[in-house]
C-alpha cells in the first residue's frame, strides 16, 4: 500500500513541475561570433552558459555563420553567463544575462592570440596593405588615454599636418571621414571632434590616396578614422597655454589661453550614443613688418601689432539604433560655433615720396575686427540589407549644412597729414547645403569582383551683403550639383583593379549687385570623371600600383565674390564672378615595401589661381594663370630602433612649370621642399616625450619668394595617480623665436615683409579617465560604416 503512495505522489510532482516549467516562458539567446582581425565568422567554434559557479548549464555549437540561438527558460533570467573559447582566439565570458524582452541579439567580436615560435611573438603588423587602402592600427600603450586622436596623424604614412592643413603625399584635397561620416565637414571641424577623442578609442585609420568614384570630384584623397564601438570609459580634458618672451621682451601673462574636451558614451534603451563637447578660448600675439614699392608712385613700410581672442564651441552627438536585423539608421549632429573671433591691430605707416624718398605722411591706423561664424551640420543615414547572401546593402544618406557668418571691422585713422577718419566694413553671408545620396553596394559580387553605384544631388546657396567705404554690395550665388558614379573592384590572384566613373552636371548662378548695377553670370557644364588603379602584391611587404585619376577644384566663395575685402587699411582683396574651376588629370605610383613608401605623381592643371595687384595698386585680384605642369614625390619612413624609441618621417618635392603665354611671371618654375617628423621616447612605465618638427626649405613660386622655416615642439608624458589621471606638457618653438619672411616681386610693385608665425607657447592639460555609461558591443552593421566607406570583404 505504502509503494502504491509513493508511486501516486511522484507522479502527482512530475505532473506538477512538467506544468510549471509548461508554463514559463522560454527566452532566447541569438549569438553570432566574429573574429574583430578580418571580420569573418567563426564557425563550429564551442559556446557555453554557466551559473554562477561556472559550471555549464547549456552547451552550443556555431555554425558556418558563426550562429547559435540558445533556448533558456525564464527561471535562468539573471543567472548565466556566456563563455566561449575559441582556439587560435582569446576567451571571452559576458556580463550577466539579463533579458529586458524575450530575446536578446548579440554578436561577440573575439581577438586572435599572439602566436609563439622558438620564444618570438608574432603579432599584427601596425601598418599594413588592404588592397587600395593603407591601414593603421595605433599601438596601444599606458599612454594611449592621454594622446590626443589628431596625434596619431603624425605617424600616418604620407600625413603632413602643420597649422591645421592636412596634405596626403604632398597632395592637398584630402577629406577626413569619422566613421565614414562628415562627407561636407571641413578639415577644421573634424579636427575639432578628434581633438576630444583619445587614441585609445580609434581602432584604425584607413588612408585612401587616390579616392573612389562614390565621392565628390574635387576630393583627392580620404582619411576614414574609425572608433571602437566598445566605449566603456569616457575621458575629460582640461589645458591652457602660457606665450613665453614671444618678442623677447613681454612674457606674455596677459594672453593665457585655455579650454576643455570631453567624450561621453551612454545607452538609452536600444538607442547607442556618443557625445563630443569641445570648448576652447585662446590668445595669441602677432608682430610683423613690411615694406612695399610701388614703381612710380610711392613707397612705404609699416608695421602691425596685433592682438587676437578666438573662442569656439564643438559639441557633436552621434546615436545608432537597429531596427531590426537588416536594417538600421544614424543620425549625427555636428556644430562648431565661433561667437567671438576679435583681433585688435595698430598698424604704423611711413609713406615716402617715390622720387626722393622724403616722408611724406605717417599713418596710425586702430583696427578692431570682430568675426562671428558657425558651422551646423546635421546628418541622417539608413541602410538595408537586400541580400544577404551577396551582403548587398543599401544606403540612402542625408546632409544638411548650415553656415553663417559676419564680420565687422572699425578702422580709425590718425594721419599726420589730413588729419583722422573712420572706416566701417560690415559683411554678412549664410551658405545652405543640401546633399542627399541613394548608394547600392554589392549588386554585382563574387569572390573575385565587387561593385557600388549610386546617385547624389548637392544644392547650394549662398547670399552675402557688405557695407565697406560707402559702397553697399550684394553677391547670390547658388549651384546645382547632380551626379551619378559606378565604381567596380576585380581581385585575380595578386593583381587588384579598381575602375570607376563619375559624371557631374553641374548649374550654377551667380549675381553681383553694387551700388544698384547688376551683374550676373550662369555657368553650367557637364565633365566626365574617370579613375583608374592597377595594384600588385608581390609579398606581404612589397606592393606597387599606377593609377589615373581626372579631378576639379571648384572656385571658393572668396574666388567668386567682387565685394573687396580689406586684410590691412590699405591693401584690399576680391575674387571675380568670372573665376573659373581648375581641372587636373593625375597619374600617381606608388611602391611600398614594409614601413617605407615612395609615392610619384604628375598633375596637370588647367590653371592657377593667383591674387594679383591691378591698376588700383592696393587692391589684389584673383587672377587664372596658364596651364600648369607639376612633377612630385613624396617618401615616408616608419621607423623603430628600440622598445623605447620609434618615430616617422614623411619629405614632398614638387617642382611645377606653367606653359608659355603672354603673362609675365617673375620665376615660371616652382617648387616646395618640406619635412615632416615625429619621435616618441620612452623614458619610463610612466613617462614619455615626444618630439615634432616641421621644414620648408627656401621656396619659390611664379611671385613670391618664401624663407626656410622650423617648427618644432616637445610633449611630456606623466602618468598620474592610479593611471586614471595623466599630465601632458608641450613646449613649442622651444629654440627661439621664428620669423616667416618673404619677398614678392609684381610687375608694378615689389614688397617684403616678416612675421612672427610660430610663437613659443608653454602647454598643460591634464586627462582623466572615468567610468561612464555602457560598454557598447559591436554591431555588425557598423563594420559598413554607414553607408560611406565600405571595408574589405
């Protein structure tokens, strides 16, 4: 009888806890895994689930997607973790499970191990070849956190950055992409936003020297710096500087300057985002002296003092949502504000009678000159997966730019002859961009081909109002700009070709009123931009490849625009409605063998733009010289001696020549000679100095003769306390004071003249690290960058 109870009561339980567990909800968990080196599955690699006590609870297996989805009862919900050690790859074990909804999409990006033979590690080279593109990986090291991302560009191979102007190979036209995006952002305001993010969030640097077809012709070069989706810390940044004897007589108290940086990662429910704020406040000081002829009329020198104040603002947020597993969207908000650009000169003019140089009149001019500017873009981009078997995507990309500034000069006279007098110059302008772009990429794939077409239309508007010495002028521009671009890539063995075509139509209008007389312009035309790269690897450190490329570099504003444009109180600048765009066919090779590369080219330009004095003396024109004939090679060397010292050297040559025409030049042929460097040095665990230097050697072009010049500065590293807290401190020019001089020699006049350029500055900041926000795993969809520049498959 006793038996029989014991069966009924068990039964009774199984029947019990079988409806139970019935009823719990089962939750799941899809997993893809991906090795982060080369972004491929990793497939029949071993998953597992583990309680708190690490034992196993659920075993997995992935498949040739690299897939697995686990199936766990909701009584496990908070209570496992996933482990997965894949061989060849480093461990990973996750957070706690924690399932908000019923399911959770995740994909685990898994490291390679350094590989050991006979007691040599192998471990990924630092630069490498990636078809058409050159990679950098930064070396990650207890300093990273404290190096500022715009640091890394000096041990880019082929990178020139001096006074904020980039060049490629001595190429100018080189567009920096963040994460693919910034497509209509300047070179400044993407330095801006670097400025915030430390060395340790970017993942790599791609350098593309001779850009595809998908974007605009007059971009010769791309930049793509793409950050770790993975931002579990944020860094906040505090510095000023402190001019020291920049004359040799003030030490310069009164221009301290300052400022402050941070980047912030969070997660707000599906929604991943990232803010960058910059805000900066500096002084500076200039001194110069000149001293200008003008044949049969007068000479005069004059000096200037000038004392300036620039205050910027630069926040940029960023969000990232997944719609679902074939689609998401991104939005980006990028602003840099100027509200308060002031520079007060006192400019001193002797004007000497021509004929016996007696003074004549000594001119004191007080020049207040307030510049206020902004910069808004904002910026919208979706994507869909058409197929997934070919991972044929679709993007479609938004921009809209806003651009307004003004400036208002105050010029008050004091003359030893005529007595005093006022000049007020007002000038307003706002620019409107509107770029929308339809991309398919990978229509057409195979293992040894791949393609992208798309289509882009870009209007642009601008209205500009000025008020300078009683004349009241009006300049309208605005252009249509509509394209479309093929672009195909063919990969046979060791030979890569990459073809591709643009075609842009461009319209565009312009109108110039002054003092109510009219005048306007509409220039419209059709061009075909075709591209060309032919590549071989002959090893993993030896490749060679010759490539063509057609490009064009459509006017500026300034070039467009008559209203003059005062510099000093007597020299005055203005485009001209008429100006035309440059077009340029470039053949470029380029052999790289380890970590030294040579680059040649030759650029032939329709023309150069020059400004040129014309029969107002004081006044300079833009002006389209002949055709030009230019022959460069750049060479860059990525060294390192020790564990403690390594460094990077790039040095451009271009010697250019204009055809024979009836324009008088002072010297036809040209040249530029310049040398870039960087050092770093380890002096401990926690203390490091890097050195950076820059020369340019005697330069001629078709006007001017332009001195050798130095600059150079030194950086200390500190680590502080806990390693979380980091001191940097710069020392520029540390050697003394530098002067840039020149001499211009025109068919009516002839000036010289030097300025103080690179002014010895003393430099803190200090660099915290904290905690803040989410760890964001990698999606998936990002290793496309949105749509703008697409990673080799």
């Amino acid at each position: 009888m006793s038996s029989c109870i014991k069966s009924f009561l068990l039964i009774v339980l199984i029947c019990f806890f079988g409806l139970v567990a019935f009823g719990q909800q089962n939750l799941k968990l899809n997993l893809k895994l991906i090795s982060k080196d080369d972004n491929t599955p990793l497939t029949f690699a071993k998953i597992s689930l583990v309680n708190a006590q690490g034992n196993a609870e659920f075993l997995g297996l992935s498949d040739t997607e690299g897939k697995y989805t686990f199936v766990v009862p909701e009584a496990f919900n908070g209570k496992l973790r996933l482990t997965t050690f894949p061989i060849g790859y480093e461990g990973y074990t996750s957070p706690v499970l924690i399932f908000t909804k019923d399911y959770i999409n995740d994909t685990v990006y898994l490291i390679k191990k350094a590989i050991a033979l006979n007691e040599v590690k192998i471990v990924q080279q630092q630069i490498i070849k990636d078809g058409e593109k050159l990679i950098y990986r930064p070396k990650l090291d207890q300093f990273s956190a404290s190096t500022s991302s715009v640091e890394l560009f000096s041990k880019l191979p082929g990178i020139s950055l001096v006074g904020g102007k980039l060049k490629l190979n001595g190429k100018e036209g080189t567009l920096i992409l963040i994460d693919g995006r910034g497509e209509l952002a300047s070179q400044a305001q993407q330095l801006e936003i670097l400025t915030a993010l430390s060395s340790d969030k970017i993942e790599k640097i791609e350098v593309i020297s001779t850009a595809s077809s998908r974007y605009d012709a007059n971009i010769t070069s791309i930049i793509n710096v793409i950050t770790k989706k993975e931002k579990g810390n944020s860094t906040l940044r505090g510095n000023f500087s402190q001019p020291l004897y920049m004359n040799n007589k003030t030490f310069g108290n009164e221009f301290l300057s300052g400022g402050a940086s941070t980047n912030l990662n969070f997660k707000v429910r599906n929604v991943r985002a990232s803010l960058l704020f910059n805000i900066n406040n500096t002084r500076r000081l200039e001194d110069s002296d000149y001293k200008n002829v003008v044949y049969d009329v007068l000479s005069y020198n004059y000096t200037t003092n000038s004392k300036s104040l620039r205050f910027v603002v630069s926040p940029n947020l960023t969000l990232d949502y997944d719609i679902n597993t074939r689609s998401s969207i991104g939005v980006n908000a990028d602003i840099s504000i100027v509200p308060s650009l002031k520079r007060t000169t006192i400019e001193n003019y002797n004007f000497l009678n021509y004929q016996s140089n007696h003074l004549d009149s000594v001119v004191r001019v007080d020049n207040d000159y307030n510049n206020k500017r902004s910069a808004i873009q904002l910026s919208g981009n979706y994507k869909y997966l058409l197929n997934k078997s070919k991972s044929t995507n679709l993007y479609l990309n938004f921009i809209y730019s806003y651009n307004p500034y003004s400036i208002s000069n105050h010029l008050k006279k004091l003359s030893s002859v005529g007595g005093s007098g006022e000049i007020i110059n007002n000038f307003n302008s706002y620019t409107d961009i509107v770029n929308v772009s339809l991309i398919i990429a990978d229509l057409v794939k195979s293992k040894k081909i791949s393609t992208e077409f798309g289509l882009k239309s870009n209007t642009l508007d601008n209205n500009t109002n000025q008020v300078f010495k009683a004349q009241d002028t009006k300049f309208n521009y605005s252009e249509q700009l509509s394209s479309a671009f093929f672009s195909s890539r063919f990969k046979f063995g060791k030979y890569l070709i990459v073809v591709g075509v643009r075609g842009e139509l461009l319209n565009s209008n312009s109108l110039f009123s002054e003092n109510n007389n009219s005048q306007e312009l509409g220039q419209n035309y059709f061009k075909i931009y075709p591209n060309l790269l032919l590549q071989k690897s002959f090893d993993n450190n030896l490749t060679a490849s010759i490539g063509y490329t057609k490009k064009i570099r459509r006017p500026f504003l300034n070039d467009l625009n008559p209203s003059s444009r005062i510099s000093s109180f007597a020299t005055s600048f203005a485009g001209r409605i008429d100006y035309k765009p440059i077009f340029s066919d470039i053949i470029e090779a380029q052999l790289r063998y380890k970590e030294l590369g040579l680059t040649f080219y030759y650029d032939q330009s329709s023309t150069r733009p020059v400004f040129l004095p014309t029969e107002d003396p004081f006044t300079y024109k833009v002006t389209n010289l002949n055709k030009l004939h230019k022959f460069a090679i750049s060479a860059d060397k990525g060294f390192k001696v020790s564990s403690f010292l390594s460094g990077n050297i790039v040095a451009n040559y271009s010697y250019s020549k204009h055809e024979a025409s009836d324009i008088i030049y002072f010297r036809n042929g040209f040249n530029v000679f310049e040398i870039t460097g960087s050092g770093d040095f380890i002096l401990g665990k926690k203390t490091k100095l890097q050195v950076e230097i820059y020369y340019t050697a005697k330069m001629y072009t078709e006007y001017t003769v332009y001195r050798a010049l130095l600059s150079n500065t030194l950086t200390l590293r500190q680590l502080l306390l806990k390693d979380k807290w980091s001191m940097n401190i710069s020392l520029n020019d540390p050697f003394g004071l530098e002067k840039n001089k020149s001499d211009s020699f025109f068919d009516s006049q002839f000036s010289t003249g030097k300025a103080l350029s690179n002014q010895r500055v003393f430099s803190l900041q200090m660099v915290y690290n904290f905690p803040f926000g989410q760890k964001f795993k990698n999606q998936n969809y990002k290793k496309k960058i949105d749509g703008e520049i697409r990673d080799q498959q």
